[in-house]
C-alpha cells in the first residue's frame, strides 16, 4: 500500500494512499487509512499501487531536474530568481515540485528528506516495470543516469535534489537567490 505526498500529509490528513490488491480488504481497513489520508485511490490487481506510486515518482524525478536546469539557466542569463520563482508559480511550469522544492534548492538543503539511494532505488524499479510491460523510458533513463552521477559523487544518502547540486559544480553555477 505505497502513499504519496509525503510524511508531512500523513501528519494533517492530507496524505495520499495508493491501493492494490483485494477489494473487500481495503474496505476493511478504509476507517483507519481515511483518518491520515485525504486520497485514497484503488488500482485492482495486487502490484498496480506499487506502479502507479513509480510513476508519480518517475514525474516528481524529472520534474525537478527541469526545475533546476531552468533555474541555472535563468541565474545565468542575470534573472532575480525570486522574480522568477514567482513566474513558474504564476504560469503553466507551476507544479508541486516547483512550489516545494525551490526553497531546498534555494537554501542549499537539497531535500535532505528523500536520499538520492531511494530515488534511484525507485527509478531502477520503474526501469523495470517498463520493461515487464514493454515499454522504454528514454527520459527517465536520462533521470537515472543523473541520479547515478550524483550518487558517485555526494553519496547514496545525500538529498534527493543533489542531482541539481551536481549540475551547479558542473556549471559553477550557485543557484541561489
């Protein structure tokens, strides 16, 4: 039974829950599952929760490497990133990611919360998936391969945004506001 959005979710209700497996069971345990989450969302055969939590992760993945070659981009190009932080939020690149996550870029944490290791531990698991049911992820072998880098680099437990710190050496670019 994978959840999503977070410990701090579970903490006020809010959290998500992803459910696979026999109906009647989580009738069962729905009393107790809805008293921290807000969502929760059936997928049927035993497994399906498990993938449908890959994938959510697979887009948070992605999603903030994009943020962070956007915002290397816009520090280097002289944009005031709070100015810019405030457009992403404002227009389509808004997102859960951007909105969240920008501050640990920001204050150089990284999201110490989620470790690079669980990152790569889930993108190898989508890998996987994929392939089980004949499919390819160019983009999030990309992802992998960043992960992997930043792994080498920073270490399996550093935060799970440390892939853009690998960029700013890269680059030599701070992304700091």
């Amino acid at each position: 039974m994978p959840g999503h959005v977070g410990v701090e979710k579970a903490r006020t209700g809010e959290a998500a829950i992803f459910v696979s497996g026999p109906e009647e069971e989580l009738e069962h345990l729905r009393p107790l599952l809805e008293r921290w989450a807000a969502h929760i969302l059936f997928f049927g055969e035993l497994g399906n929760a498990l993938t449908a939590k890959l994938v959510t992760n697979l887009l948070t993945f992605v999603n903030a490497m994009v943020l962070g070659e956007g915002l290397i981009v816009g520090k280097r190009a002289g944009l005031d990133l709070t100015t810019l932080s405030e457009a992403i939020e404002v227009s389509f690149g808004a997102s859960y990611v951007s909105e969240k996550h920008t501050p640990d870029i920001y204050n150089g944490s990284y999201y110490p919360v989620f470790s690079l290791g669980l990152a790569l531990k889930d993108l190898d698991l989508m890998a996987a998936r994929a392939e089980e049911v004949g499919t390819s992820l160019p983009i999030g072998e990309l992802a992998r391969e960043r992960v992997r880098a930043a792994i080498e680099r920073y270490g399996a437990d550093g935060g799970v945004l440390n892939h853009l710190r690998l960029l700013e050496d890269e680059t030599g670019t701070l992304v700091r506001p």
